[in-house]
C-alpha cells in the first residue's frame, strides 16, 4: 500500500520524476559502464598474463655482462636452484619468413621441448618442437598462426615448407606445427614489438649460428613462490653461480603485473570516483524534486495530519517516494549500462563481463542517496505545521 | 469530555505585531452532545476549532479533553489523539485531490494500522451511509461539492472518532446540500458522537442541542 501511494506520487510529478529518474540513471550508468570497462580490461590482462605464463622467468646477460656465455651446464645449474621447476636453454635471431609468395618480418627462436610449459606457446594444429626435433637439429619448425595466415589465407598449414633467413643465409623448414599467435610469454619480453615469431630446436639454431652456447635460459617458477622477492634471490644466485656481480638479470612478470594491476585499479578507480560524483549530483536533483513535491503538496500534507498522521508517517511516506525514485533509476541506469557492456565486448570479442560487483554497489549507494537526500525533505515535510499546512 | 479554562490564544505574524484571537474563552461540551459555536467572520472560531482538534495549543489557559491535558503533549501525541478521537468536517472539504473517494475515506484507518481487509469494508459501509457507494473510485475533482464534503463525512464515519470538529461544513455548499450534510451531522450525534459544528448561519447553530456565540474572541 505504502508502495504503491509512493509510485502513484512519483507518477503524478510525471516530468519533473521523469528527469530526475534520467538524472540517477545517467549516473548509475556511467558507474556501471567504467566499472564494465575497468572489470573487462582487467580480466583481459591477467588472462593475457597468465597465457603468457605468469610463473616463467628469463636470465639473460646484463648490459655490463655482455661477454657472459650461458651453457648446458648453466641450464642444469638453474633447473637445481630452489623455486625453480625446469629451465630450458633459448636462442634468439631476428629473421625473415618466405612462405608462397609472401616475406614476411619474424623473430626466430631456438627452444627445446620444454617450450610449452615454459613460455606457454600452444599448438592449435600439428604438433610443437618435441625432444627428437632437439637431438636431430632438425630443420622443423612452429609458426604464428598470423603468418600462416598471411601467406595461405587459412591456419593449417602443417606440413608446408617456410624459407627462414637466419645468420644470413637462407633454410628451408618444414613446418610441424602452427601456435596460437599473440601473448605468448616471449612475445611479452618481447614487448610486443616484433609480432610473429616462428620456433625451431635450439640446437638447429645453433648450428646454423655457429653458436654452442645460449642467448637466454627460461626458468619455469614454482607458482605458489613466484614473487618478486623470488626473482631477487634468484638473481643473485644465478649471478653467484656464474660468479659475476650483475652480470645476468632476471626479467619475469610478476613485478609487471602488479604495476598493469596497480595502474589498472587505480585508472578504474579514478573513472569511478568521477561517476560516482555524477552519482551525488544526481542526488542533489533527487532532493530538489522532493523539495518541490513537499511544497506542492503542504496541503495535503496538512490534512493527512489532521486526520492522524504522526510525523513518521509523513517522513516515511516522503522517504520511501525519494528511494523508490533513486532505485527506479538506478535500475534503468543498470539496465543500459549492462547492455552497452555486453554490447560492447560482444563488439570487441571479448568474453562477456558484467562488473556485478559495481552494479550492486551503485544499486545500493544510489538507494542509500535517495534516502540520505530524501531526509532533508521528508523532514520538512514531517515537521510542517498542520494548520499552517492547511491554510495553505 | 471537552473542558476549556479561560483560554487564550495569540498569533504573530510577524515579530513585534500581535493578534488576540481567543480571550479568556470558558466552555464546555459533554459527550453526545451537538453544540454549535455561532460568531461573525474573524471572532476567534476556527482558531477555538484547531485548539479543540488538537491541531494548535493555545497561548494561555487550559484545555482537558477526556481529562487529559493537551499543553502538556508532545506533537506525536497530538497526532494520536487526533487519530483515535477526532474528525474533521471542513468548510473547504479537505479532500486529497489524487486520492479517490474511497481512499480518502481510507486514509485514517491507514494511520491507525488497520489491516487492509478490515479497511475495505469499513469504508465500503461509511460510503453507503453516505449514500456515494458507487462513486467510490472517483477523485474529488468527479465530484460534486455536496459529494465532496460526503465523502468528507464518509472518512470521519469510517475513522470512527467520538468527536466530529465541522467547521462551516455548509459553507460552500448551495441550500439543498448544506441540508444534506446537516442531517448527516445530527444521524451522526444520533449513533452517539459529540459533534461541534462551527458556523455563522443562525440557522443551522438553531439545530444544536445548544449554542455559544463567541464575537472577538469571547464567549457572549
Ligand atoms: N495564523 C494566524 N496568524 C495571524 N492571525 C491569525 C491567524 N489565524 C487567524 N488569525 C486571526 O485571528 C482572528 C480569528 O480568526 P479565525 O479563528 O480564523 O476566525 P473565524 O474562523 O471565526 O473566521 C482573525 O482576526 C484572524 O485574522
Ligand atoms: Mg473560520
């Protein structure tokens, strides 16, 4: 009863409801929306992060230990060291891929067995370098989906043959395999610069060098360790081991994470505090329109009194008007703002995320500002004189 | 039940200005009784009516009703008191223009916390005593001002109260529905209520059980 008198009287203010309702919505939405768009960025990084393999490390030599080697037996050493679970020798050279018709620039890298754990690449056709490839240095490799793509227009290409400039000279490889392209945990040390990368045995790599040590060696970390003050001890250890001071450097993506996750919340948080203002300003309005409903409705409210109406009810009445009228709006504020999130990832093709966390919140915070701003004019209201009301 | 002691009461308007509407005004009104309180234009009556009703406390003197007294009562009292013995009759109707007729009338019974089902029927019957059972679901704007101040009576009849306040209840009604609502008035102090009718019509006052006749804010 008291419900429905309460949205009789938000119908009966019709525009000036209608506005404020559009006032409340707009902020809800606004809420919703950047939070949708914090919540999905955020999912996107750490999804990216973990594809990539957020627990896997890179020793490479420092800019002042430029003369280091790393070796087989370094690569033994590591793979002992606590906190590590498996290290894989790697070798890196910037190439040119020729498939049909179609040069295309590449980054080439020289792996062992371990790749798939290690840096997390995935064979979506074929197969990936696996230890007879390694022991044969055989002239077999794995490429980026993209340059498959890019040459033969489809992604299962295994079997094909690729033409690879590497230490100047040209080699034919048959292709074994074709990885899912992007985010791959090299491709992020790579910083994303150089984007498709092809795979071949890190010993193929090496004979076609003349190389018999490593670029790099690829830790593979103890997930549940895997902390920055992991990677310290770490550093400091390899660096004993080949007994430098900072000769080699640990780069893994824990540090990076926290900073993307750091400056990811604190973005969201800043977007939401400004839709959270507009959410006040809504407020505001909300108060307004009690206000003038509370003048326009003295009388009224004079003779409720004099029929036996205590003050509460009055307030009540008022307060249960402003809340429904903020809930109202916030619903329809959800409303389009759920869809133009869901819209929006369907548009971008990401995984559908709607920040429930934040709809919940600005449901509520918005109800708890139509009551905190309907006081003022619920109690104006309550505290009316009634023959001075009824004179009205 | 109703016992007024040289009451006094004092408006200002503004700060400095001062106007003396009540003056030492001593009356009674036993319980069933139909007492009319007949005075010119500004002598005081309305006034004396919001101090009776509860609706304003007077600036000096005393007022008992059923023995309690009312200076002493906070504004939530007030309101239940208001609630559980007074009703209203006004010159104006006082009806809520957004409200239908039945609602109107429904309204006390909401503040008293009568449940819904019990609500329906008591009004359904103070509508049919009032004979607008089938303009239940019309606002007051349908209505005629006879009807209007019906429906008024309808909601002082289904709240149920021992004392009815009608101030000039005629007052804006033509000959034939100022009857109407007279004889409404006189069923109601028939079926035992007190009733206090305020009016400046000799006429209507001379139906009273009995008559005080206040000028300038004293009783004659
Ligand atoms: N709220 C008020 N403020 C100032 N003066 C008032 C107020 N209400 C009534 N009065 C004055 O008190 C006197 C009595 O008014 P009222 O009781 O309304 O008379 P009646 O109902 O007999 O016409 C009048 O002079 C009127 O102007
Ligand atoms: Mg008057």
């Amino acid at each position: 009863m008291g419900l429905g008198r309460a949205l009789k009287n938000i119908r009966r203010g019709k525009g000036r409801s209608a506005l404020t309702l559009c006032g409340v919505a707009v902020g809800v939405f606004a809420v919703v929306v950047i939070s949708g768009i914090g919540v999905v960025g955020t999912q996107q990084v750490t999804s990216a992060m973990v594809t990539m393999g957020i627990n896997s490390a890179l020793v490479e030599a420092s800019e002042s230990g430029g003369d280091i080697v790393l070796t087989d037996e370094d690569v033994a050493a590591f793979s002992r060291l606590d906190g590590v679970n498996k290290a894989m020798p790697l070798m890196a050279s910037p190439s040119e891929s020729k498939l049909l018709e179609t040069s295309l620039v590449c980054y080439a890298w020289g792996v062992d067995q371990d790749a798939k754990d290690i840096i997390s690449i995935e064979a979506i056709h074929g197969r990936l370098i696996n230890e007879g490839d390694v022991e044969a240095h055989a002239m077999t490799c794995v490429i980026d989906e993209v340059l498959a793509r890019n040459s033969y227009g489809r992604s299962n290409i295994v079997g094909k043959k690729i033409r690879l400039l590497l230490a100047g000279g040209y080699y034919d490889f048959e292709i074994a395999g074709v990885a899912k392209s992007g985010m791959t945990g090299l491709q992020n040390m790579m910083s994303g610069i150089i984007p498709d990368f092809v795979y071949i045995p890190y010993t193929t790599m090496q004979d076609i060098s003349g190389k018999t040590n490593f670029d790099k060696i690829a830790l593979l970390l103890d997930g549940d360790n895997a902390d920055e003050s992991l990677t310290d001890d770490l550093t400091s250890e390899v660096n004993q081991l080949k007994n430098t001071e900072n000769g080699l450097i640990i780069t893994n993506f824990q540090s990076q994470k926290g900073q993307l996750n750091n400056i990811l919340s604190t973005v969201t948080m800043v977007l939401s505090l400004i839709a959270g203002i507009s959410l006040v300003v809504s407020g505001i309005t909300v108060m307004t329109t009690m206000l003038v409903s509370v003048g326009e409705r003295t009388r009224e409210i004079g003779i409720k009194k004099s029929i036996g109406a205590e003050n509460k009810d009055i307030m009540l009445e008022f307060l249960l008007e402003s809340v429904l009228l903020t809930a109202m709006g916030s619903l329809i504020g959800i409303a389009l703002g759920t869809l133009v999130c869901a819209v929006g990832c369907v548009v971008l093709e990401m995984p559908v995320l709607i920040p429930f966390k934040s709809v919940l919140l600005s449901f509520f915070f918005s109800a708890a500002m139509g009551a905190l701003f309907g006081v003022y004019p619920a109690m104006k209201a309550a505290r009316l004189n009634p023959i001075e009301a009824l004179r009205n | 039940m109703i016992r007024i002691k040289e009451l006094t009461k004092i408006y200002s308007p503004s700060a400095g200005q001062q106007v003396k509407a009540l003056d030492g005004v001593s009356m009674e009104v036993r319980e069933g009784e139909f007492v009319a309180i007949v005075g010119a234009s500004g002598s005081g009556k309305t006034t004396l009516m919001n101090i009776i009703g509860c609706l304003d406390t007077q600036t000096d003197g005393e007022y008992f009703l059923d023995g309690e007294d009312i200076s002493q009562l906070s504004s939530s009292q007030l309101s239940r008191i208001r609630s559980e013995k007074i009703s209203f009759i006004f010159q104006g109707f006082n009806l809520i223009p957004t409200l239908t007729a039945a609602e109107n009338a429904e309204l006390p019974l909401i503040y008293r916390r009568i449940p819904a089902a019990k609500r329906r029927e008591t009004v359904m019957r103070a509508l049919e005593a009032v004979g607008l059972e089938k303009r239940g679901d019309h606002l007051p704007a349908e209505l005629s001002g006879g009807q209007q101040q019906r429906v008024a009576i309808a909601r002082a009849l289904a709240a149920d109260a021992p004392i009815i306040l009608a101030d000039e209840p005629c007052g804006n009604l033509d000959s034939r529905a100022g009857a109407s609502v007279m004889e409404m008035l006189h069923e109601l102090n028939r079926t035992g209520k007190t009733v206090v009718l305020i009016t400046h019509d000799n006429g209507a006052a001379l139906t009273a059980h009995r008559q005080v006749r206040i000028s300038d804010g004293r009783i004659m």
